[in-house]
C-alpha cells in the first residue's frame, strides 16, 4: 500500500496548539492525552486511506474527519502528500469556516 506522507498547514498547526492550549487548560492532563493518542490513531488511518472520509460540502477537494465530538480536522489529499489544513471546533458558527 503506497502510504501518503502527513503535514500541518501553518493554519492548522495554530488550530491545534490553541485546541491542546484549551483541552489542557479546560479538562486536564488526562483529556489531553486522549486527544493526543486520537490524533495519532487518526493521522494513520489518514496516511493508509486517505480517503476514508467524505469531501467537505462545500469544496470537494477538501475531505472531513471527526477526531472527537466536538473536533473536525479537514486534510487536502495531494499526489503523495496530505495537508491538513485545519482543525476546526465543530460547535462554532460553521458559516465562519474558510478552507
């Protein structure tokens, strides 16, 4: 299986450090390290299929993953690479996503 490699967007690494800033702050260290261990069980299911997930709504080239409840991370799937572009919090105004 021809694996893609993974990388963050400068966008999305700043979603992430402010959505680990937040789990940390707000739910301990004991959340955080569930998200954490989600976060790499998702970016390999990514890199083994990435195309396990649906295309987002609104721009077909762009795909849509749940990595917990309330968190969506939406990756761009190139010729051997997978950008992620965001993390976003599911429970904002989705008329505020730009990808």
């Amino acid at each position: 299986m021809n694996k893609h490699s993974l990388y963050l967007s400068t966008e999305a690494e700043l979603s992430l450090n402010e959505m680990i800033e937040h789990t940390s702050k707000q739910w301990g260290k004991t959340e955080l390290q569930r998200l954490k261990k989600r976060l790499k069980e998702l970016f390999m299911v990514i890199k083994n299929n990435p195309y396990a997930f649906k295309t987002h709504e609104g721009n077909n080239q762009i795909r849509k993953a749940i990595l917990l409840n309330a968190i969506a991370v939406y990756y761009k799937v190139n010729d051997h690479t997978i950008e992620v572009a965001l993390f976003w919090d599911t429970r904002r105004d989705p008329d505020s996503l730009s990808l």
